[in-house]
C-alpha cells in the first residue's frame, strides 16, 4: 500500500509539473521549430519595417507591453489572419500558410510563450496569450537561444538586444535635468515659428520643411565644420523627426527614449524612457509638454523636465508611426495598422492638451449610424444635427446635383427613418463633382 501511494505521488507530482510547464488556458501551441523557422521568415520578410527587435521599426510593435497589452486576450487566428491580410507591405498574402504561421509562432515566442508539442495551425484555437513567466521566460529557439533572452524587452526581464538575462531597463526618467529659461510655446508660435525655432515636423503646419535661418549661405557652407554629435542608440529602425525650442532640440531616440539635448553643446540636460517604442515621425511642443505617440497611446512630458504629465490610451488592438499635432489647445493623433478587418474602425481623435481627456473621435469610414448627421447628434442633438443637414444639402446642390427628397429635411426624425433619403444623400455627398 506504502508503494502505491508512493508512486502515486510520483506519479502526481510529475503529472502537476508537467501541467505547469504547459500554456496557461487558453493560449494557442506552437512548436519550437516553428519558432526556430519563424525566425528567418521574420527578418526575411518583417524586420525591414517593424525593426529586429519586433518594436524598434516604424510599423506597429510585435513585442513588448504594448502588443501584449492590445492582443493577449484576442483569438491567434485574428493575429494570423492580420498578419496574413497586411505583411509584407509590398506583397500582402503573397507569402506560403506555414511561412506566416512560423512567423506568428516566432512572435509568440519572443514575447514570452513557450513552445508545445502541438503545431500552430489556422484553425488553431485559443488566445495569443500573456507571457508564461513574467521573471524568466521558458523556452527556446529565440535570438539568443531562449524566449526572454534575445528581442524585445519585458519578456523574462531581458532588454531588448541583450546578452543574458538581464534586468529590463528602468523606466521614467533616467537622467535628471531641467531646461533653464523655458518659455512655453503658443498657439501663435505653432502658426508662424520663430525662426530659430523647428516646433512640429517639418517645421509648421504647412509642412514647408523651410527655415528662414540665413547666417548659413551657399558661400560660407564649405567652411562648417563638426562641432558635436551625439550617438543614436543601436537596434531598430532610426526615423527621427526632432523638433527645436530655444536651442533645446528634442529628440526621439531609438529604443522608447526621449531626450532634451543642448543645441550649443551636444550634452543631454534631460532623458525619458518609455518602456515602449515612439512614433518617430512626429513629436510636437505647446506650452510647456512635449507630445508623442508610444503603441496605441498617446503621451505628454513636461518639456522643462521629463517628467511624464498625462499618459491616454487612443485604441485597442492598434499602434502608430506617426505622432500627434497640436491645434488649437487640442492633441490631434491618428492610428495605424487599420488596413485589417475588426469591429473598432479606424478614427482620428483629439486630445486636451492639458488634461489628455479624449475630445472627440471622427471615424474616416462611415458605417451604419456613423453618418454625418449621426455624429452631429451625438455631439450636439437635434437641432445641429438638422443644420448639418440642411448645409449639406445645400453644398450638394451647388456642386450641381439634384436632391429628390425636398422635404426629408425638415424633420430630422423622417430622415434618419427614411433610407432612401440617408443613402441618396451619402451619394450626392460622395460622387457628385
């Protein structure tokens, strides 16, 4: 009897171990040679646009708290079929099935899965899943040999690029400074910029990408010599727009890193580590923040110091390349990865620029009570809702088109009911010249 309940402990003990080196429920399998396949399929076909590090490009991230954040919960056949729909930019769905289930399997695995005995499959269920361990990630096949030891960083606490595991690298603010003399930046400035001045990408809101600076001509240009140079940090894909206030320039480094730079000298006075990746492409000052776009938020830092002021999610399941502009007091963000299928359509959205509360959204693809008049509704009730209307209408007959319903537009209740009206006007709107 002793031995029976001997082995039978053995037996369970193995059997506990055994369940707990498996997937937690409800996350799909995947085997290592997958993995091991998807890697090269990866830096083949992905790395170009979302970085080796699967975050440090200026597409949306594929690793890190961000990705996670918007997928661990989402079936893996939407990140499939996603991936399938939209990679590579240039030929999507041109690749073979088992290339993009090696691809998402590699995924899965530098974000801290650890691989099975069962293979991925387009019919696999189950969710994409978080990380197995958050301290120490299983498995192999990765960069480096183990999941948390190669790409991304937050995945068993080894930063991305690393060697070993690591600690992950501390968020915040990582050197301490303020900038001497800030003045805050008005809305007047964003409409004409000084001249020393560089506020938004591409200098202004006419994206003119001129400075009016002319102590540098053609006749004295031979003569410039180097006077600092401050270095980029390695991995990922560097797309910097940097943006320029009284000497300070502010730039986007690779790796989730802000910095506020002496323009005279070339010494750092303050630097901000996101913990996730920046939109390059767009960084913008007003007053006295300093706006960006990190994954599917957008964020404001204390442009004196660094210190993170207001930290918005924009959106589920999305990310961006792209950051914000800032017109009149309002944060104005856009959304990538929306060439894909999902309920939550695509919108731009604006933001207080001193709280960070969301404003409002305008959804670029109208659907089924998201018209126009719809919108205005919501924003306003009835009565602009039925301006709207009537000012529409009469936009349509200037462009010379024939609206049938002469009296649809007195009564805003006949015309939402009446889908005649609503569609002829979503025409006349759309494709009258």
């Amino acid at each position: 009897m002793k031995k029976h309940l001997l082995l039978f402990a053995i037996v369970f003990g193995a059997a506990a171990a055994f369940m707990s080196a498996q997937q937690a429920p409800g996350a799909a399998s995947f085997t290592a040679a997958q993995a091991t396949s998807g890697r090269g399929s990866y830096d083949q076909n992905c790395a170009g646009c979302h970085g080796p590090e699967l975050r440090n490009g200026g597409a949306p991230a594929l690793a890190g708290p961000d990705f996670i954040g918007g997928w661990s919960t989402r079936p893996v056949r939407d990140l499939i079929s996603t991936i399938r729909a939209s990679m590579p930019s240039d030929r999507p769905g041109q690749l073979r099935e088992e290339v993009y289930l090696d691809i998402v399997a590699y995924i899965l695995q530098v974000n801290g899965r650890a691989p099975g005995d069962q293979m991925l499959t387009v019919n696999s269920a189950g969710n994409v899943g978080a990380p197995a361990a958050q301290a120490g990630a299983a498995g192999g096949g990765g960069r480096q040999g183990a999941a948390g030891a190669g790409r991304a960083a937050g995945q068993g606490g080894a930063p991305a690029g690393g060697r070993g595991a690591a600690a992950p690298p501390a968020t915040g603010v990582t050197v301490a400074g303020d900038v001497k003399g800030f003045t805050p930046v008005t809305d007047e400035m964003l409409k004409n910029p000084p001249p020393g001045d560089w506020l938004v990408i591409r200098r202004d809101h006419y994206a003119s990408n001129f400075s009016p600076l002319t102590q540098i001509t053609r006749d004295n240009a031979q003569d410039l010599q180097l006077a600092w140079v401050w270095p980029m940090n390695e991995g990922g894909t560097n797309q910097p727009a940097p943006v320029v206030h009284n000497g300070v320039i502010y730039l986007p480094n690779t790796g989730g890193i802000m910095q506020a730079i002496d323009g005279a000298t070339g010494k750092i006075i303050w630097q901000h580590h996101l913990g996730a990746n920046i939109a390059m492409r767009g960084i913008s000052l007003y007053q006295d923040k300093l706006y960006l776009a990190s994954g599917n938020r957008v964020k404001a830092l204390d442009a004196r110091n660094g210190k993170l002021v207001w930290d918005t999610e924009i959106a589920q399941g999305y990310s961006n390349s792209s950051g914000p502009l800032i017109i009149n007091g309002k944060v104005l963000e856009g959304l990538g990865g929306c060439q894909r299928y999902q309920e939550e359509k695509c919108f731009m959205s604006a933001y207080d620029a001193a709280t960070g509360k969301q404003l409002w959204r305008f959804y670029t693809v109208a659907t089924s009570g998201n018209t126009p008049v719809a919108e205005a509704c919501r924003r306003g009730g009835r009565p602009e809702a039925k301006q709207l209307m009537k000012r529409l209408v009469a936009q349509a007959r200037a462009r010379g088109a024939r609206y049938k319903c002469e009296s649809c537009h007195a009564d805003l209740d006949s015309f939402l009911l009446r889908e005649d009206a609503r569609s002829e006007l979503a025409s006349l709107l759309d494709y009258s010249n």
